[in-house]
C-alpha cells in the first residue's frame, strides 16, 4: 500500500508539471467549439488594464462570471450546458484503473437538444451515464447535475440572477418523472459569485424527492477559479437524507488545456450517520487533433466505506478518458 501511495503522489505531481510543458495539439488559431464569452481586457493603457481588478465593479463580476463558464464550458459541466442556448452531445469513451477492480471500460452518452423550432424555451435532456459504472464523478462538477434518461426542459423564466424550469420525463423504470427548479445567482462580491438553487421532484413508483444545491465561484486571477459545490437530497421513500461537497482549483493553461485539483466527500444521515467516501486527486484535459476531441486523464486517491460499520479502505484510482463534443449554436438564429 505505501509503495502504491508513493506512486500516485508521483502521478499527481507530474501531471500539472507535464502539462505546463506540453504543446499545444492545434493552432491557436483554431476556434474553440464551445461558445465562448469575451475575456479580453477592457479598452486603456497597459497600466489600467493592470488595475482593472480596483477600479470596476461591474466588469470585475462579468470577468469572474466569464472565467467560470470558460471553466464549465471546457470540463463539460451539465448546468451550464442546459442554460445555454445550443444544442450538445458528448461520447466518451472510458478506461478506469482501480487498485481494488482492476481495469473497466465504459462508453457514455450525454446531450441536450435545443428545439427553437418548437418553442426557445423548450430542450429535451438525455443520457445513459450509469454513476455505478466506470468514471465515478459524482463528486466532481460535470456530473452533479447529470440528467436521468431522458426528459424535456421548459423554461418558464429567466432573469438575469434566476431562473425557472420544469421538466417531465421517463425514467429508466418506465415511470413518470415531473420536476420543478428554482436557481438564483447573485455576485457576493467584486470576486466571489454564489448560487443556489431548489428542485422539487415528483418519481412515479417513489415518491416525492428534492435536492438543494449551493455553489460558490471564487475568482483568483484572469485564469485560476477555486470552486465549492454542496449538494443535498431527500427522497420520501428513503429514510434520512444524502448530501455530497466538492472544492476544486481550476487553472487555464492555454485554450486547450486546463487540470484541476479536487478534494471531496459524500454521506448519509441514515441508516447511520456517516461519511461514505473521502477522494482527492487532479483532472488534466486538453483539446488534441480536432476542435471537437478532448484527452483526459484523472489520477485520484479514495477512502470509501462499502457499508455501515464496515473498515475505511483506500484505493487507487487512474482514469483515462477520450471525448467528442459537439455542439449546435442557436443563439444567432
């Protein structure tokens, strides 16, 4: 085991190094493929655009604001998918190593299809993630948010801090799925940016079912972002209560790359009260060969408990992820 915790230190060391120093895959030239918000500095002398951070408020929070949808948008966050207006498919093809299971393969289908034709308020959300299978993210931030098979989103409202949405949709039990969601966004201060939101839900065969979210995004420089994300859920036909945290360091090496240290644990109120699993580790990705491939790799460390009253044990995780992203821009239409 120490030898094993040696090497994924190693791992977790030289992956930021390598990636520094790795080239680019394509030009800069190359046009990213997800929209992207302006991130140029405002109009001035070289000395202004120094002291931008001082001298305006407003454009500090739209900065802060454009650095974690930068972040979102490249790491394939799902809230920032369903906001937006374009339509998104990912496959992901995914090899894990884990010191406990060994090796597993998965393939993995995530979108959302924006039907302006119909109504601009209206997308149909679907995946076949299965959080059971290989790449469990269910603690990091592109996965908190996955949708359940298959579902359609209506936007009711949307101001410029919140927003309103109903979902109806068919879950993998063939049973009815209907859900009500309330975000709101509002910037704490000239660097920090909170949200929160509620989602009222109501699964056929189970009952009635919420989650609370809380996030905060804390703005470091024009390319370094710590973000909180906390997560809480109750459903009527399970005792207690399940809730998970994640905080990550987010840095932007160029375009086409980025990595991000993570540390995070989940738990449950009942049948005891504890924590299930504890993890930490880093996610380097980077666009490579086409503007719409991404390479992944993800080295992390995780204490988890397998049942109440079991012993904590660790285990080593690696995994290797390829990605095809592609998206449909509307927003022009």
């Amino acid at each position: 085991m120490g030898k094993k915790r040696v090497f994924l230190a190693v791992v977790l060391y030289l992956v930021p190094v390598l990636a520094l120093g790795l080239p680019d895959s394509q030009p800069d030239t190359v046009e990213p493929t997800t929209p992207q918000a302006d991130t140029s500095e405002p109009p001035g002398s070289d000395e202004e655009s120094f002291k931008w951070l001082d001298s305006s408020h407003s454009y500090v929070v739209e900065h802060a604001d454009n650095i974690a949808e930068w972040m979102n948008n490249f790491f394939g966050d799902v809230r920032t998918e369903e906001e937006a207006p374009y339509s998104t498919l990912r496959l992901r093809l995914e090899q894990e190593w884990d010191e406990e299971d060994q090796f597993d393969s998965d393939i993995k289908l995530r979108g959302k299809v924006y039907l302006p034709n119909f109504n601009n308020k209206l997308s149909l959300l679907f995946s076949d993630e299965d959080s059971g299978e290989t790449g469990r993210d269910d603690l990091l931030i592109d996965e908190r948010d996955t949708p359940e098979d298959v579902s359609l989103q209506y936007r009711v409202s949307e101001k410029e801090r919140s927003s309103l949405d109903f979902r109806v949709g068919v879950r993998s039990s063939i049973n009815l799925k209907t859900s009500a969601r309330y975000r709101y966004t509002y910037p704490l201060s000239e660097k920090l940016i909170g949200m929160a939101s509620q989602e009222i839900l109501y699964l056929g065969g189970d009952g009635f079912a919420s989650k609370t979210r809380l996030e905060f995004d804390r703005i470091l420089n024009e390319d370094k972002l710590i973000q909180w994300h906390n997560k809480v859920e109750w459903q009527e036909n399970i005792s207690g209560i399940t809730w998970n945290t994640s905080l990550s360091l987010d840095k932007r090496l160029s375009e086409k790359k980025a990595f991000s240290y993570f540390v995070g644990m989940d738990g449950e109120t009942e049948p005891v009260e504890q924590v299930n699993n504890y993890v930490v580790g880093i996610r380097y990705r980077q666009n490579m060969l086409r503007p719409w491939l991404y390479g992944e790799i993800q080295p992390s460390y995780r204490w988890g408990k397998p049942f109440p009253g079991a012993e904590r044990d660790g285990a080593v995780v690696i995994l290797f992820r390829l990605e095809a992203v592609f998206h449909k821009d509307f927003s022009d239409y």
